[in-house]
C-alpha cells in the first residue's frame, strides 16, 4: 500500500477517534449537569487537544461516583441531637442535607503549635488502652514521624487494635517504599493505602484523594484538624521553619461520627474485611457544641458547600477566612464581595506565599478582585500557613482539612467540625488577631504580563 494511502488512513482515524471522544466527553458532562464555568473550561481543553484531554477528563473530572468499583456513599448517624428550634442555623441547614444535628457535651482543646501538637498525639498514644486508629494524607518518613511510628508499634506490641490509613498520592514515596511500616505491621497492626494508584487502576482515582486526618483514640476521643504525620507540622521541639496549622482534641458523642467515617473509609481501603463495629456512643466530658461534617465523593449532597453559602449570606457582623489555598467557586467568590458590600468584616488570611507556586499564581486575580472590591487580605508572612478555619459572627467556627478551593469542596475526601460554643469562638479569634499582626494587608502591583497569566489561570482553576 503506498505511504500516501497509509498516511490518508491515519489522519482520517486520528480525526475520527477524536470526534469521538469529544461527543463522548460532552454527553457525559450534560448528562452530569455539570456548572457552566467547569464545562468551559473542560470543552476548552478537549476542542484543543482532545486525544489527551479526554483521557484527562474521565480521569479527573467525575466527583460523584456511583460504581461498584467505587467507595460507595454512606451516611452518618444522629445520636444526640441537639432540638432544631435551639439549633444554630447552620446546623439546620446541614440536617437538611442529610448530616446528624450537632451534638452537646463534648470536651474540646485547640492546638495551634507544632510542638504541643506532637506531646498531644504521644500522650493519646501513650495512654490508650484498646484501639487506635490512625487516618492521614501525609505520612512522612522523618525523625518525627519514627517516633510516631514507634510509639504505634508498642501499642500494637501490647495487643491493642491498630490500623493505619493513608492516601497513597498524599504519602507516594511511603506507598513506594513500605519498608517503614515493616516493624509496625510485623506487631500485628493493619497498614492500609487509600486507593493505591499503582495497584488495580480501574478501581481508583487519582483525582479523588482521602485528604482526611482522623487520630482515633479508644473510640472516644480524637484528634483532627490540618497537621498530617510529618516534621513540617509537628515535633517534640520547637522549629522556627514548622508550618503554622490546626489540630484539635474533642471527647464526647461527636467522636462517633469520625470513627464512622474512618471505618467507612478503612471497609473500602481493606474491601470491606473485618469491619469495625459501631455499637457505642462516647458519653459527654464537656460543654462544647460540635458538629461533624463530612464531605466528598462518598456524600450523597454537597452539604458542606451548601452550608458555608448559607453561613456567607446570612453573616451579619464577620466572616474571617483562614486557608492556605483559595482558589474558590465563583459562587462563593461572589457571596464574599455581597458579604463585604453589605457590611460584614470580611477578613482573608492567607500565606504571603505557600508550598505551591502554582496555586498561588492561580489565586492572585481572585484575591485581588476580593480588595478592589474592598475585602481585606492578610498575606500572612510567617512560615507556611497550613491551617484551615472559618469564624461567622460570633456563633460559628468550622474548622478541619477543608481548603477553599474547588479540590478541597468538590472533589476530595474531607472532614470538618462546627464549633457553636462561645468558649472555641473565643479562642479560634485570639488565634486569628495574632495571625493578622504579622501579615502584610496589600498584594505587589501586577505587571501587564503577570496581570494576563492570573487571569488566563482562571481558565484552569476549576480544575485544581
């Protein structure tokens, strides 16, 4: 056959095939009704190179996913719910969607340093007497986390139930090199990765990552919040370059509700071997009023997204934002601006610059439509902000693994916790007004050519 013929047949094969997939990816996005902004964006890429955006976009792009294949959806209990009529409003809008009332009686304690942060995770460890159950994105291999990975293996060692959970894109050189969790494991304890991507490829998503840290503690008391296994968040010694986040300790009834999460996830890490039960509620230890919020591909509703709209809308003195990533959903872009032009303080705190050059490239044209709109912006100029918190008014603080980006709302597997008690207001407050000291409040004048790559960056932000 001539060389013409062959390359005819193969220029014709190549547009066919690409057609295709293009009509392909288009009826399931109309079939998935996706927002107008994350349609273009994906169209875009696909008109433009569709043999690898195609692939791309049945890779990443799906968020709810109902295979068998797939963690399935669950559902959270209700315990000990407080009345609706003497529930914040936040609260009811959650219940609405489908997520327990929260609960009162829990015992609460912040951690806003690294240090305190560690001897908080060690004492826990050190002391609990049956169970331990551990669930993390980052799991560093690091002095600090040999320590950690000691303390777990004693535990096991004395016969307590230990399982370990972490992503494996989170922590992918651990997933690689396991030889870490070789003693631990050799104790009897269960190491489990989430979704491994190396392993059974049509089974998992590299999109859809387990972002959740849950320390579990005798089925009654937890750690959460931001800080994963690592010597960037936590250690048994002060560190100047330690990134600055959150981890919190609740006791009580709310703890239920993360020990259902974890054992959710950890059924679908280990296919649903030996599952853990869930019998007993935690008794309260406390007067805080807390409730869980899951959020992700495993969650029927977006009720998490639902539910900080509605808080924006609502607010009527402050909203005070600390994230380390924004890169939000125009919808919530836009509640912010009506927000600030309706009165309410509305303050951004975020990294002067973070771990990710091109997050922060991405976010700078929203950040500086939120001053030219006359909202303010705290460039924190610290080491890495990595925290995760929201106070509205003076009645609610959400705080947990939750970035304000399209990833962290709309994609990943995530947990946050709503503080209504004025005691953890109080106190998520003072530990703002100290992040706001030491920020710069004004972005570095853009240039022309800086000006067109955050604003061509948009284009592809909601996809990140």
């Amino acid at each position: 056959m001539p060389i013409e013929w062959l390359q005819l047949i193969f220029s014709h094969t190549f547009l066919v095939v690409g057609e295709v997939l293009f009509f392909s990816a288009l009826l399931h996005m109309l079939y998935q009704r996706r927002t107008p902004t994350s349609m273009i964006s994906w169209l875009l890429a696909i008109i433009l190179l569709p043999h690898l955006a195609v692939p791309l976009y049945f890779i990443l792009g799906s968020r709810k996913r109902t295979s068998s294949k797939t963690k399935s959806m669950f559902s959270l209990r209700s315990v000990t719910d407080l009345p609706l009529e003497k529930a914040n409003p936040i609260d009811g809008v959650l219940r609405a969607n489908g997520i327990p009332g929260g609960t009162q009686g829990n015992r609460f304690v912040l951690h806003t340093d690294g240090t305190e942060a560690y001897s908080a995770l060690i004492h826990q460890i050190d002391k609990a007497q049956k169970s331990i159950f551990i669930s993390t994105y980052v799991f560093n291999t690091d002095e600090v986390t040999a320590q950690l990975l000691k303390a777990l293996t004693r535990k096991a060692e004395e016969g307590l139930e230990v399982k370990v959970l972490i992503d494996s894109l989170g922590s992918f050189p651990l997933y690689c090199f396991q030889r870490p969790l070789k003693k631990l494991r050799q104790a009897g304890a269960k190491v489990s990765f989430f979704m491994p991507i190396l392993q059974m490829p049509l089974r998992n998503y590299i999109n859809l990552r387990n972002h959740r840290k849950i320390y579990l503690f005798d089925r009654r008391i937890v750690l959460t919040g931001g800080m994963n296994f690592s010597a960037e968040y936590m250690g048994p010694l002060p560190d100047p370059s330690r990134w600055n986040d959150l981890l919190f300790l609740i006791e009580g009834p709310a703890v239920f509700h993360y020990l259902e999460i974890f054992a959710s996830d950890w059924a679908f890490a280990c296919g649903h071997a030996t599952p853990i039960t869930l019998d007993t509620v935690p008794p309260g230890h406390g007067d805080a009023y807390i409730q869980v919020v899951p959020s992700g591909p495993d969650i029927t509703r977006d009720a998490l997204f639902e539910a900080l709209l509605c808080a924006i809308y609502t607010a009527k003195k402050r909203i005070w934002i600390v994230t380390p990533y924004f890169v939000p959903d125009t919808s919530l872009q836009q509640a912010l601006i009506i927000a600030h032009h309706k009165g309410v303080d509305v303050k951004l705190i975020t990294p002067y610059e973070s771990n990710h050059l091109l997050a922060d490239l991405v976010r700078s044209s929203y950040m500086r439509e939120l001053m030219e709109a006359g909202v303010e912006v705290a460039l924190y100029k610290g080491p890495m902000l990595h925290a995760k918190a929201i106070l509205f008014d003076d009645s609610g603080a959400m705080l947990g693994s939750v970035n304000i980006d399209n990833r962290s709302l709309l994609l990943n597997y995530e947990v946050v916790s709503f503080a209504y008690s004025v005691s953890i207001i109080s106190e998520i407050n003072a530990w703002m007004e100290k992040l706001l000291q030491n920020s710069q409040h004004a972005m570095k004048p853009a240039g022309i050519l800086r000006q067109l790559a955050e604003n061509l960056m948009r284009i592809v932000a909601p996809q990140l």
